[in-house]
C-alpha cells in the first residue's frame, strides 16, 4: 500500500486529487497537509512514498522543507503542481531532485500516469552488484563505482538469455539510477547521447564504456548542484579531452584557482582531477583498440599522453590488464 501525502492550502483541490489517486489505488493511503509545518510533521511519522507538493511564486520555504524530506527519505517520488512553468523555479528544482512536475490545470490521466510509471520504478529490483554501484554513488565514489561496472555488468548478463533482453535490462537499470539521483532532469536529458547500439551487447567491455557514460553523467549532474563553477571545467575537459594538459593549464583554462579545483572535485569524484582526466582518456584508448588498427604510439599521440609506454602503464593502473590482454580479449568481433 502506497502513502501519499498532498500539500496543498486547496482543499478542493486536495479532494479532487485525492479522488483520481483513489480511482487508480483504492488501497492508496492519503494523508493531506495545508501548510508546510503539517506536511513535515506527517513526513516524520509516516513512510511517505510519493508527494504532491503545490509551488506558487514564493514557495522557497516549501522547496527548502522538500530537501529536508529528500534526507530522511531518499526514494521519496516528488512531484510538484504549480501554475507557473517550471522555467520559473530555475535551478532549486533540480537541488530538490523533482521526479515529475504537473503545470496547473492538469488532468486526471496525468496523474494516473504519473502513478502507473511510479508503481513501475518502484517494483523494479537491481541485482545486488548494481546496489554495490549504486552505494557507490551515493558516497561519491567515482573509482568505486568504476570498479563496480563490470561485475554489475556480467551479474544482469547472467540472468538474461540473448542480447535484447541485455539491452533492456541495462537500459532499464541506467533509468533507475539516474531516476534516483537525477530525478526529473533524468527525463529531460538528451537520450540520443545515452543510446546503446545493440552489437554492443556482443562485447562486454563496450558495455563498460556505456555505463562510464552513464555515472559520469549522473556524477557531474550532482556536483554541479552544490558547486555550478565545475562545469566551465567539465567543458574544458570535453573540448580538450584529445590533447595534452596540465592541472595548471587546466585550471587557468577554466579560470578557476587550481588549488580550489582539487579541493572542490576530490570532494565530489573521491579522485584527483588528473585521474579523472587520464581515466577519462583511457575510454577512447579502449574504443580505438577495439574499432580501429592504430599503433600504440599513434593512439598515444591522438588522445595526448607522453608517448605508447606511458598510456599502456595507465590503462593496466585503471583496467588490471594490459592493452595486449585487452586487445586478445575484445578482437575479431567487430570488424576494423
């Protein structure tokens, strides 16, 4: 049985919903908050599984109250009901980590959807090295949960039976995570960038690369709620990410003190910046390995390391074998 609690001052308003809600879950159990005091007070009490959370024009205190409910409750599903756009709230909806936002007047079939793709995501359950990564996550981690993608990886391929139902179960558990950490700016992203061609399912190591992508993303996303400067860095990481560059070079391009930029990532990542930077390069090494017929110094030379020995102590550092090894274990399934 679901608890849903609905802030709204509208007591018509608050009937009505609560009339579509029932409609679609006789068993949903309501509780009903006017103000903001009573809509903690009933978070403390009861195991609230989904709020509806009415915005006006100044609700900064209701926003700043719904963080509070996302710290004892993490896998609170929000969803916020307001006449004005969601443009107008700006950036305190994604510190909030909304999941779904209804603009008013709004129908009865969107919140039945709403519900129904709730009652999905809820019943979903990743398999115990994805909880690992996801843990990972939550204590940004980002070498951890590096780690942690190949054993997820081969744990889902386990209990699928062809390459399809690999796929879906990837993609599915990519939603889930970024639905847990990103929310509503999970459903506004651009999916095209996250695309998983399905010959990759062929090739283990392909997948690792795709699911890289996916916690960058959703660690990035994070770091930028509490610290928006990273992102002239993380635009200067992908504009440079083929060249050579030092910290300094790094930090004077991003105009932002070097000493601050260590600080504030490994406080975010649990990694250095240059790490980063290197593990980073280290995914298109692996992709021209498996797609192309470079020389180890040409690969050196295109993704700007020293030269071929330096890159090929990096990647047995970050993948735990060597680029021969690497090489062996991916050939002859694509052709080059």
């Amino acid at each position: 049985m679901y608890h849903i609690l609905i802030a709204e001052p509208d007591q018509t308003m608050s009937l009505v919903l609560s009339r579509i809600i029932h409609r679609f879950d006789s068993d949903a159990k309501i509780y009903i908050a006017e103000t903001e005091q009573e809509m903690l007070e009933t978070s403390r009490k009861e195991k609230i599984h989904i709020l509806f959370l009415n915005l006006t024009s100044r609700s900064q205190s209701l926003i700043e109250a719904g963080k509070e409910l996302r710290k004892f409750n993490p896998e609170l599903y929000i969803c916020i009901m307001s006449v004005y756009d969601m443009s107008f709230y700006g950036k305190e909806l994604f510190s909030l980590r909304v999941d779904r936002y209804l603009t008013k007047p709004f129908s009865g079939k969107d919140v039945t959807q709403l519900l129904r793709e709730y009652r999905q995501q809820s019943s979903y359950q990743p398999v115990p090295a994805a909880k690992r990564l996801i843990t990972c996550i939550e204590e940004k981690d980002f070498p951890a949960a590096y780690a942690g993608l190949m054993p997820a990886i081969i744990e889902i391929a386990a209990g699928t039976q062809d390459e399809v139902e690999l796929r879906g179960d990837l993609i599915q558990l990519a939603d889930y995570i970024m639905n847990i950490f990103l929310g509503m700016d999970h459903n506004t992203m651009n999916r095209e960038q996250f695309f998983l061609n399905i010959q990759w399912c062929r090739e283990y190591e392909l997948l690792k690369i795709w699911f890289f992508n996916i916690i960058e993303h959703v660690f990035r996303k994070i770091s930028l709620i509490s610290y928006g400067i990273l992102e002239r860095f993380f635009v200067y990481i992908d504009e440079n990410k083929y060249n050579h560059f030092s910290l300094t070079d790094l930090a004077a391009g991003c105009n932002i003190s070097q000493g601050y930029l260590s600080r504030t990532f490994k406080g975010e990542f649990n990694m250095s910046v240059m790490d980063y930077v290197k593990l980073k390069k280290i995914q298109i090494v692996k992709l021209d390995l498996i797609f192309s017929s470079y020389s180890l110094s040409d690969l050196a030379s295109r993704t700007g390391f020293y030269d071929g020995g330096h890159m090929h102590r990096l990647f047995q550092q970050y993948e735990k074998m060597s680029i021969q090894d690497f090489k062996d274990k991916t050939q002859n399934k694509f052709s080059k």
